[in-house]
C-alpha cells in the first residue's frame, strides 16, 4: 500500500483546517502511519468563495459522485453539516465500502444509532471525535482512555458561544443581549445563534457522550435541555455575592441503574476547577470509577483545532485498513449486543440545589409567605438576599436552597407565581456544588 486516499465533501471553515493539518504535519502523519495519508478529491457546491486555505484546482469538484464512485479513495470525510443530505451521502459512501469521518454531532445525536448500524454491517467505521468538544480528544478519553473504568458523572461546558457569552457578562458587566452581539462580531456566534443559545447543541454532544460512557444507544430526545437566553445580568450579579460562577453545563450521571442527562445554566463554586473555563474554550469534568476526577480542556471549535480532532480519526482509521482490523474499536466503545436503552431520570426526579429570584412588591410579610410555601414543599432555605429597588415596580428577593427535589420546587414555584405580591415569574437556576456532591 504506497498511500490511503481521503475525499473531502464540504470545503468550509472545519474543511480548511482538515487540509492545512494534512499538509502542514504530513510528515509527521506519515512517520505514524506508514504511508502518506494524502488529499485526493475535495468536494463543494460553492468552489469560487474565496477561502484561508486553497485547493489545486484538479482536486476541486463539485459532484459528490466524484469521491463516492472513486475506487482510490478509502475514506470520505463528511463536513457539510445538516441531518438532511449528509445522512444520504455517509450511507452511500459506508455502502460502496468506505470509511467515514464526520464532525456532525446533529446528524448523529438523531440518526447515530442508524449510521453506526450501517458501518457495522459493512465491517466499517465511522470517526466522529470532532463532533464534540472540537479540538479536545473527548471521545477518545471515553472510548480508550476510561476503557477500564465505569463512568460515573460527566460535567461539561461543551458551546464556547455559550461560554463566551456568560464570561462577558460576568466579567465585563454585559447584558445578555449585548454579550451575544460581541459574540457574533467576534465571529464566536452565527448569525442565527439559536442552536447554541437555546443548548440544543450542547444536548446533541451531551446525548453522543453519554451513550459512549454508559453503554447505551444515543437517545437525544431524553436530554433535557435549557438556554442561556432568560439569563439577566442580575443572576449573574447575585450568583456572585454567593461565591458562584453561572455556567451552561451539559450533566450527565448514572445512579441507581438510572442516567441523568440535562443541559441548564447551573451555578458552579468560583473555587472549582470549571468557573475558570472562559471565552470560547470547553472543558469536560470526568469521573471514573477508578481514576477519580480528570478535566480535559482546549478549544472547542475553530478551523485548525477541529481540523485536528479529524485528521486524528483519518490516522486511526488508516492504522485499521493498513493492518487489517476495520472497526477496532465499537462506534459507542461496548460491543453493540451489549447496548441498552436505559432508563432515564426525568427532570422532575431529580435532587439539587436550587437559585430562586423573586420579583416582589416592597411590602411588609412578602418573604414570610414565599418561605411558608416553600417549607410546605420540603424545601428548606440556605441563605436570603433582599436588596432595595432594582427591578421596575419590584424588589428582587434572592434564595438559595439545599437540596430538594425538582417535583416539589416546580409544584411551590407554581403556588409563588400565583401570589398577587409576585410580580413576574420566578427565576430558577440549579446549582451544584459540595452539598450535591456529584461535582467533587
């Protein structure tokens, strides 16, 4: 074997890191492997954009058939995105017996169960490690790294737009509308940044990460999930006079033969290793059963960062096809025979601490009924805030629970927003911290 063949369909952002990785570490690529990995097809509908990264214009096509029906090309990487066409195209190209790499965690959060199926009849693969947490080796600590332990509790910050938008606003006093247009002006957000804001991409990456560390298959319409969008700079504010830093965090656990998996702003001890993720960057907090507590933390996206996490999946993939030993390791690290569908912990079962901010009339025995309604739910009060006029018509009154399950918080917020003193819907943020346990 003089080389391994790669296509690349979709010559975007993450495509132009895919090449420049290939052709500024070619040497090094192929001291590990052997062979040279080399570019032989790139595909795009849109061949004239102007792009950092440019092409030798005999490798440009804009006929995805000219990859798929190339018997030189070993492996075809998928980086148009989408849950429409994309999916067609990794099945023809898994169907004339080709390995796949995608970054597509979309696609896969919906339809992997399907993809992997696919692969597996035809004795392939498919790579995936960009699809979460970009830059950062995520599924291959899970998949290799952790092979030996039961995971335990997964805790990440997975979207730097996200990210980038809550440091802003705890550190430079933003609101949330003015941190997300510096956020789209830095190009850290898209112009339509729905999918980040509102976490369902956080959800996509948590619900591949989780079926990898359980054993299950992928099920994304059981993550529950929240955005950053209702979050006000005085959440922000108040979070830091408790001595926390508020975070959009992907959680994932399994306890009790139940897994967890819910993406909310959560309010997270300053001291802990995870406040200090800022800007763009991602973290994920691992705990293992045997090595204990680990952080993985690097850039989450970006053209040379997921580029990396891509070409890693080529080289993994080449190393089978050169020694013979296609599809090494399982797509979600267990064997598929001995996958299952979990039972999964709805929101309403779960046990935390909770943040409440309510917007009361300035009267005398307001916090006295809010803490009576409370106390008749079984939730007990950690500490008070209750400061002079901020809010137009209203006073904000701030509490912090311990524990208390999430049923009995929704049902005593029901019977607080209804109170004729409460003048806007409570705002409610979980909290983990050494009370819970699961983070330390």
């Amino acid at each position: 074997m003089s080389a391994i063949h790669v296509g690349l369909i979709g010559w975007g952002t993450v495509g132009c890191g895919v090449i420049e990785v290939l052709r500024e570490n070619a040497e090094v690529i192929q001291n590990r492997l052997g062979v040279p990995l080399q570019l032989k097809r790139v595909a795009d509908l849109d061949l004239e954009r102007p792009r950092p990264v440019q092409v030798p214009r005999e490798l440009l096509t804009d006929r995805v058939g000219d990859i798929l029906d190339d018997p030189e090309i070993d492996i075809v990487i998928e980086l148009i995105g989408g849950t429409g066409i994309a999916k067609d195209i990794i099945i023809r190209a898994l169907e004339k017996k080709k390995y796949v790499v995608t970054a597509n965690k979309a696609l896969l959060a919906h339809v992997g169960n399907e993809l992997f199926e696919v692969a597996r009849r035809n004795g392939l693969a498919i790579g995936f490690e960009a699809s979460v947490a970009g830059g950062i080796p995520f599924i291959k600590a899970l998949r290799e790294g952790l092979a030996g332990n039961r995971v335990e509790t997964i805790f990440g910050i997975l979207n730097g737009t996200a990210n980038y938008i809550l440091t802003r606003m705890t550190e430079g006093g933003l609101s949330f509308a003015d941190a997300l247009r510096e956020a789209q002006e830095k190009g850290y957000a898209e112009a339509n940044p729905a999918l980040d804001i509102e976490g369902t991409d956080t959800a996509h990456k948590l619900a591949i990460a989780s079926a990898i560390s359980f054993g299950t298959r992928i099920q994304f319409d059981q993550v529950y999930t929240e955005g950053i969008a209702r979050i006000d700079r005085l959440d922000v504010q108040f979070g830091e006079e408790f001595g926390y830093q508020l975070k959009l965090l992907a959680i994932a656990r399994k306890a009790d033969n139940k897994i967890e998996m819910r993406v909310h702003p959560t309010l997270i001890p300053r001291d802990h290793v995870l406040a200090s993720v800022r800007e763009a960057y991602n973290a994920v907090y691992i705990h293992g059963n045997a090595v204990g507590n680990i952080m993985l933390y690097g850039m989450g996206a970006g053209m040379m960062p997921t580029g990396s996490a891509v070409v890693s999946d080529l080289i993994d993939i080449a190393r089978d096809i050169r020694w013979g030993t296609p599809a090494r390791i399982p797509a979600l690290a267990f064997l598929p025979e001995y996958l299952q569908d979990a039972a999964i912990r709805p929101i309403t079962d779960i046990t935390t601490c909770y943040y409440f901010r309510f917007a009361a009339l300035d009267r005398p025995g307001v916090l006295s009924k809010v803490a009576g309604i409370l106390g008749e739910n079984n939730i007990s009060i950690a500490s008070v805030i209750q400061k002079g006029r901020q809010m137009e018509g209203a006073v904000p009154i701030v509490m912090l629970t311990h524990e208390a399950l999430e049923s009995n918080v929704q049902r005593a917020l029901w019977e607080i927003d209804k109170l004729d003193v409460v003048m806007a819907p409570t705002q409610i943020i979980r909290i983990e911290n050494q009370e819970t346990g699961i983070l330390y």
